[in-house]
C-alpha cells in the first residue's frame, strides 16, 4: 500500500527552481531516503510534505488524501522532525512528552497512551524527571523523536535524525526509526550520511539541483553503477 504519493513537485522560490518535477513514492513499513548535498532540494520536498511550504505545482496524497485539498486530514496523520528541532528547555522530559500529547489528542487516556510509549521509547528513564536543558544533545534528540513518532503517524518525516550526534547516540535513534518502520510506519528522511542511509533505507533518491538523478535499493544503485558504497554512487552521479 502506498503511504506517500508524490507527482510531478515543482517548487519555485521566484525565479529560482528549487524542486524541478520531482515524483516518487513511499510504501507502509519503508523507509525511503533524500540524498544530496546542501541546496539540492531535499528540506524543501520534506516542509511541503509535512504541510509547511505550499507547493508550486504538482500533486501529493497520503493514503490517498489530497494534501493541499485536505490538508487538515492529512496533518492527522503525519509528523515531522526538523533537523533544528528543540525542546522546552524549562520542562523536565516527562512534563514536555505529556504537554506535545495533548497538542496531538483531547483524549485524556489516548494522552496517557501516547506518553507511556513515548517515555519507553526515549529509554532516558530517570532521567525524564530532569529538565531538558540539562540534556545532552542525544538526549534531546530522543525526546524529540519519541515525541514525533508518539501518535504512531501513518508517515514520519525525519530530516538529519542524527545530526551531530556521537555515534552511541546515533545507533539509538537509527534502531528506534527501524523498529517504528517494522510496526507499519513509514518514513521520509533525509541525512548526509550515506552509512546510515544504506543501513536504514529501503529505497534512496539521488537528488541534486532540484533534480532526482536516480532512484533504487541502495543494493540496486550500487550495482547499476559499480560502485563500493552509495557515497560513491552519488560522486559519479553528481560529476
């Protein structure tokens, strides 16, 4: 079943082409990735999809829901993490999960659902008792995962999930973004790191200048275009 269905993206910054037709699509339980280097269009095809840019053109459905025209149906199922993403440093981790559970839902018991799954999540533990500012960096990355993932979306949207996080740290939240993914969910990302692309992805986009230059398994690029790794995919894709 397809999750995402995106046809024919453009987006237009005036007389800049930041996304230049662009389709693709993610199926439930995939984890399908965004690769390119910085400018190519990647966080620009991650906001509309999360509902924050609007598109120039083009047509993208969640479960077959028009996200333009139902855009508020469509907000219901999914979530996104920002690469700059923060937390309320003055609450303690516990207090934090609970207050995005009742932005999510009305439903006090649903409330205490979301939050018991996303505190399990976060594995902080004790440690949800403490306010976030005293966290490390990894530590609120977590947070801020288990928070997007809490409502359990039909499409989890992840730009750089693990940036600037030791490696411990980035192990972690690779292993919860696979184990939510083996629970149905699916998932949009986006990383510069082509080691966790290849051990999380499914299937990989090759973007550059708004353009998706190839598409496939990271098995599939690899072999297609005899290469080690899927950074040196995207080297001979890009020259």
């Amino acid at each position: 079943m397809k999750v995402l269905e995106v046809k024919n993206l453009v987006k237009n910054y005036g007389n800049i082409e930041a996304v230049k037709n662009v389709s693709f699509d993610i199926l439930e339980d995939e984890i399908f990735a965004l690769v390119g280097p910085n400018g190519a269009g990647k966080s620009t095809i991650l906001k509309i999809v999360a509902t924050i840019l609007n598109p120039t053109s083009g047509e993208i459905l969640i479960e077959g829901k028009d996200l333009i025209k139902e855009a508020n149906k469509v907000r219901e199922m999914i979530s996104y993490l920002p690469e700059e993403a923060g937390a309320y440093r003055n609450l303690t981790g516990r207090s934090y999960l609970k207050f995005m559970a009742a932005m999510y839902i009305d439903d006090t018991q649903k409330q205490k659902e979301y939050t018991g799954f996303a505190e399990e999540l976060t594995g902080l533990k004790d440690r949800l008792r403490d306010k976030v500012k005293t966290y490390s960096k990894g530590m609120t990355r977590k947070l801020l995962l288990a928070r997007t993932v809490m409502s359990r979306p039909r499409l989890a949207i992840l730009d750089e999930p693990t940036s600037g996080l030791d490696v411990l740290n980035a192990f972690e939240i690779r292993n919860i973004i696979k184990k939510m993914s083996q629970e149905g969910m699916a998932v949009l990302l986006s990383s510069h790191n082509m080691l966790e692309i290849e051990y999380l992805s499914h299937r990989v986009a090759l973007i550059d200048k708004g353009i998706i230059k190839a598409a496939g398994t990271p098995q599939e690029l690899k072999e297609k275009y005899q290469a080690q790794n899927l950074e040196e995919v995207f080297v001979k894709i890009a020259l």
